[in-house]
C-alpha cells in the first residue's frame, strides 16, 4: 500500500487537532524549522513534512514506512532507548527529551523530541505524533557559553583581586572566590542579598553611595576605601562600573577591588624616606641629582635648586640644562667627566663652578657612580653635589692666616736670635774676656779656690755660649739664606745624627736651583724637615733614615723616608699626632702640599711639595 506524505485523514488523527482542516495540514506541511511526522502503532513513519526532509535528510519515499529506530545512533538502538520512549508516551500521553539523532548521511545532531500518543474520539491508541527540533547550533552556542563561564569563573576566581555584580535593585548576582575569601563569607550568604544585609552599617553605607554615584553616572568610578574583614582593616582601590542591558539601560553595577594595603605602606615609607632625606640635605647642604641616558630622564632634589639658585618647579632639568648652567671654563672638563664614567662605567668625582641667575658663582663638588642591574649593566647615573664656597672660602682665609702665623713665627723667630747675638750672646761674650782677664791677673797669687772657682765659671760661660749659638742655628739656620735649603737640610741632617745615632743618607739633586727657591718656601721646607726627624727619633724607633731634595720647572719637593715601626695613615688623618697638622700648615702657607704614606711595620714617607 502507498502511503501518503500529506496528513491525509486517517484513524484516530482527529485528536491532533482536527487534521482534516486544510489550513492545519498546510500550516504543518511547510513548516521548515521543526521534523513534524506520525507513527503507526509499531513506530512506522506515516507522515513526513518539509521540516522533517531538512533536518534528517530523507524525501518522503525515502522514509515513510520505515521504522522511526533509523533516527537513533546504534548505541541507542541496541539499548532499546527508541522503543522505551515509544512505550513510556503510550503510557504516559506525551514525553520530551533531549538527545543524539543520526540523519541520513550519518552525521548526527543534537535534538530536542516531543513525542505524543494519538488516539480517537472512542478512545483507541492509533500510534504516535513526533516533533523533532535541530539544537546542534543551540547546543554548542550553550556548550560555548558554559565554557566561557567556566573560563571566566577560573579567571575571577584565581585573580588576586575581588570582584562582584549587583542588579539595580544592590542585590549580588555574583562574586568570586577572593571576595568570599577576603570576607569569611559563603556564597549562599551573599548571592540574592544586599549590602545592608552582609556587611556593618558604616560599611554597607560607604558601599550603597559609591554604587548609587555609577548608576547616576552612569559612567565608572575609582575610589580608594578602607575595608574591614575578618582579617583587620585594609586599603582597597576599588573601580566600579555600570553594567548596560541589551537596550542600553543601566542593569547593574560591576565593581573590581584590589588590596593596596601594603603598597600605600611602602609610598608613606618612601614618602617619609624622601622628606628625610630632603631635609638631611638641606642640612649638609647636599644636593643630588640623576641621570639616565637611555631615556634621558634627569631629576634634581630640591637642595640642589637651592644650590643652583632656583625654584623647583621653574626649571626643567635635563643634562644639557645642567652644564649650561657650569661656568663655561669648567663646563667641557664637567662634561668630559661624566661621559668617560659612562664609558668607563666607573665612579668620578670632580670640582666646577656654576654660574646662578644672579651672575653669583658657586663651587660645588661632584661625586657620581653608576647604578647597575642584577647583570651589571649601568642604569643610571647619580651624582650628590656639595657646595663648597665657603669651605673653599675658609680653606683660603685658613692658609692666610696660616701664612701669616708662619711669617709671624718665623719673624719671631729671628726676632730672638737676634736677641740673644746682640744682648745674651755679646754680653756672655764680654763676660768671658772678664773672666778670662781677671784670672790672669790674679795669676798664682790668688788662692786656689778661686782659680778653681774662675775656671768653672769661664766653663760653665763657654757652654752656654755654645748652647745659644745652637738655639740660634734652629732659630734662625745662617747657611739657610747664604747658602740655600740644601746646605741648611745637610747641616741639620749631620747634627741629627750625630746627636741620635740614626744613619741619614741625604741626596741633593737641586743645587743648582737651591737658592732660586723663595724663602719662605725653604724655610717651610726646614721646618718640615726638623719637625719630621723629631718624629724619627721619638716615635719610629728607625735605623736609618732618607733624605732626597729634587727639583722640577715649577716646583722643589723634599722626600724623608724612614724604616720604622709606621703607623696607620687613614686612622690618623684627623689627628695632630706627630706635627702633622703643623707640618701641613706650613706647606699650606707656602702655596703647597704635604702627603704621608705609612702603614704599621712598613716605616713612613713624607713629601712636601712647595712652588718656587
């Protein structure tokens, strides 16, 4: 028999819905969408409409008396899954599912099936009504969808921020698990509530605020807020935003928090860093300033606008502003300074003149070293600058007053040699030819007692004659000015010896210029020289001692070198252990300058240099 593909009027269709009407039959017949078709009791196709063609492949005369077990996949087949469903609508008038179905090519789609039990106005089964809907694209749009919740709750839930979403009425529609962390919560005691219902009055009304402000807005918001938890109070940087519907209207408000706690900790410690800093320069009067040549980025403290005359804030700093702002004698030498560091990669230090807007010169002095990374190489430059006019100001009224002590000194100093040759000197000298006359007169009439008496006397006036005659040469040393420093140090260097019994080995490799040195300069020079072996004898416990006076076109150097115990130099720096302060003043006060190299167990060199 040949079965019709139209719902032609058949036993027990009355109860679809009067399928006889024609308007019913051609409302199912071109309906494309859905698998619209009837089964006989045994689960024969009977019907099949345009519908049913598209989504499982078959033409009418391709399907239409075959059993409906040609829709499920084999797995289903074998289970019995088809005729169970058959069964369980006979029993029940009607069930749906959802599931596999196999087309004619053999692929297969997702479906959503309704299956309805057909019988007639006396009440008999006649078989069955089926209604098939392809959800392949809905379900892998949801299976899609379900993935990129799960993305999305991986996401917010793994992120060290909290997150959340209100409705418009502020109740929570979601949050993640660092919002239930940070607040001791579970999820069923935040989801469907608001605010006021979770969390202290004060809090929940800070919250209420910020959100009504979005939904005014309409627009986001960033604001920094305390928040209370279980754990203490913290410093959030909370953003919220509005969450728009599909027709533009605000639906929601979505927030974002980030625990700033310890970072407002570390800028209020940086903060209180910086302004200790800036006012420990400001005391020193310290400036500094940084550099970094891959950006060229350059900053300055506030001292060192100070330093340079200017307000912040009305300079822009960069490197070149910087050496514009050196006096042009010393600006090529600052320049070169800094960029062999760079190329160099190592410290410089170094004295310029800058130049203030009123025209007033400063001298500052420069120290700087690179910055590097964990892999050594250099990242910046930074530099902390002194300004040291007045020292340098002190430093010069100091050798001043230095050279005028010293010329006082040595003015003194002559002043009472001259004393003692012309009044002690002479008047010890007369009195000896007394002595000498009335001894002589009295010849060998007089007692022996005062022969004896007049001998010691002339003795005892002998040997202080000869000990003025020795205050005189240290005072002021005659082969000095007649002959030159050389032949003064030879002299004194002979005395020395013989006095201490310490070897001096002398070397004079500048006669030829001894007496063009001035005289003050070799003055300084034998007095250094006298002060220095004074050391040696009382504290060096040397054996033998060096000494070199050697010459060049601008200046006279002395060299005393000794094989001694020595001493530690950087630890007496400071001191005026062993003259040192008086030795360097009076070099200083000659125009020049002293060095000292020493070391426990290593003797002593001292060189002191002065201009001719």
């Amino acid at each position: 028999m040949e079965l019709d593909t139209r719902l032609a009027p058949q036993a027990g269709l009355e109860a679809a819905g009067d399928p006889t009407d024609a308007q019913f039959r051609l409302l199912v017949e071109t309906v494309s969408d859905y698998a619209i078709y009837l089964l006989d009791t045994a689960g024969r196709v009977m019907s099949w409409n345009a519908g049913a063609e598209r989504i499982k492949g078959y033409a009418a005369r391709e399907i239409l008396g075959r059993p409906f077990t040609v829709f499920y996949p084999p797995e289903e087949r074998d289970a019995g899954t088809p005729e169970r469903m058959l069964a369980r609508a006979a029993r029940e008038g009607r069930i749906t599912a959802q599931g596999w179905r196999v087309r004619k090519d053999g692929t297969r789609f997702w479906a959503d099936v309704a299956i309805t039990a057909l019988r007639n106005r006396a009440g008999e089964f006649t078989g069955y009504a089926k209604v098939t809907r392809d959800l392949t694209s809905w379900r892998a749009a949801t299976e899609r969808l379900r993935e990129s919740e799960e993305r999305l709750k991986g996401f917010t839930d793994n992120s060290p921020a909290t997150m959340f979403l209100k409705d418009i009425a502020g109740r929570y529609r979601f949050v993640n698990r660092p919002f239930l962390r940070n607040f001791g919560l579970r999820a069923e005691q935040v989801l469907g509530r608001r605010d006021a219902e979770i969390f202290p009055a004060d809090q929940a009304g800070r919250f209420t605020a910020s959100d009504a402000q979005v939904l005014a807005s309409r627009a986001p918001i960033e604001l920094e807020q305390p928040i209370v938890t279980p754990r203490g109070e913290s410093i959030q940087m909370i953003v919220k935003f509005p969450v728009f519907d599909a027709a533009g209207e605000v639906a929601g408000v979505g927030g974002v928090s980030t625990d700033i706690t310890e970072r407002k900790r570390a800028e209020q410690a940086l903060l209180e860093r910086r302004t200790l800093l800036a006012q420990t320069q400001s005391l020193a009067g310290l400036g500094s300033w940084e550099w970094d040549p891959g950006s060229g980025r350059f900053s300055w403290s506030d001292e060192l606008y100070r330093i340079f005359g200017l307000e912040p804030g009305s300079f822009e700093p960069s490197f070149e502003a910087y050496l514009e702002r050196v006096h042009p004698e010393d600006r090529r030498a600052s320049g070169t300074a800094v960029a062999r560091a760079l190329a160099e990669g190592r410290a410089f230090r170094h004295e310029e003149r800058i130049v203030r807007p009123d025209g007033a010169e400063r001298l500052v002095r420069t120290h700087g070293q690179i910055v590097r990374d964990a892999d050594g190489r250099a990242l910046k430059l930074i530099a902390a600058c002194l300004d040291i006019t007045e020292q340098r100001d002190a430093e010069a009224a100091l050798q001043s007053l230095t050279r005028r002590l010293v010329q006082a000194e040595e003015s003194e100093r002559r002043r009472i040699a001259g004393e003692l040759h012309d009044r002690v000197g002479q008047t010890l000298s007369a009195l000896n030819i007394n002595l000498d006359i009335l001894l002589g007169t009295l010849g060998d009439q007089a007692p022996p007692d005062v022969r004896l008496r007049l001998r010691d006397s002339l003795a005892l006036v002998d040997g202080t004659l000869s000990s003025i005659e020795n205050v005189m040469a240290d005072l002021r040393p005659p082969l000095l000015e007649e002959y030159g420093v050389g032949a003064a140090l030879g002299w004194h260097a002979e005395e020395f010896s013989r006095r201490t019994g310490i070897a001096i080995q002398f070397e004079d490799l500048a006669k030829e210029k001894n007496r063009q040195l001035r005289r003050e300069a070799g003055v300084a020079l034998f007095r250094i020289s006298q002060e220095a072996l004074n050391n040696v004898a009382k504290h060096a416990g040397a054996k033998a001692v060096h000494l070199r006076l050697e010459a060049d076109e601008q200046n006279m150097m002395l060299t005393i070198r000794d094989d001694g115990q020595g001493f530690d130099a950087q630890a007496h720096a400071r001191s005026s252990r062993y003259g040192m302060t008086t030795m360097k003043e009076r070099v200083m006060a000659a125009g020049g300058h002293l060095e000292v190299e020493s070391a426990p167990g290593k003797g002593t060199t001292l060189r002191a240099r002065v201009p001719f």
